[in-house]
C-alpha cells in the first residue's frame, strides 16, 4: 500500500478549506489535508516547532499550498522565508 501524502494547506479561511477538501474528496484523491491559518504557522509546522513537533500527527508536507493573502505572513512572505532556509525542503 502506497504511503498517503501530505498536504498543508495555509488558508485564513476556514470555507476556503473546506472547499478544498471536498473537491479533493470527489476526485478521490487520498491526500491527509492539514490547515493552518497564517504564514507563521507554516513556518513552525515546516520546523516541527510545538504544537507541531509530532511528526506522527503532524508529518512533513509533500505539497505545501499558500493563500496570497494571510495575516502574520502572506504566502509571499513564506516563500521568501523558505528560499532563505534551505534546511527546509518539501519532497519533490
């Protein structure tokens, strides 16, 4: 059985989410979808910093996907913050 991959989705929007997750849902993609609400909440989830240090629960993302406009750090600013922090890498 192939490993289910992981997406993290950083959307201030909770109907943005759940819109996501039903179209993921009827094109049967088996993705894990796990929320966060700002750009500094994809930082500390990418640093499996608490309240994500469990990898279990929390494991790395394969597809990290960004709303544009977010507080504490828009998707831009993420991007710029990940492009200066090599150590941290989403799987091709």
């Amino acid at each position: 059985m192939a490993q289910q991959r992981t997406v993290l989705v950083a959307d201030d929007s909770e109907d943005d989410f759940l819109l996501l997750k039903i179209a993921f849902s009827r094109v049967n993609f088996p993705h894990k979808l796990l929320h966060v609400l700002d750009g500094d909440h994809v930082i500390t989830y990418l640093d499996g910093v608490s309240p994500f240090s469990d990898r279990e629960h929390f494991p790395f993302p394969d597809l990290l996907i960004l709303d544009i406009q977010m507080p504490y750090g828009n998707g831009f600013d993420v991007l710029t913050i990940l492009s200066d922090r090599p150590a941290i890498q989403i799987r091709a």
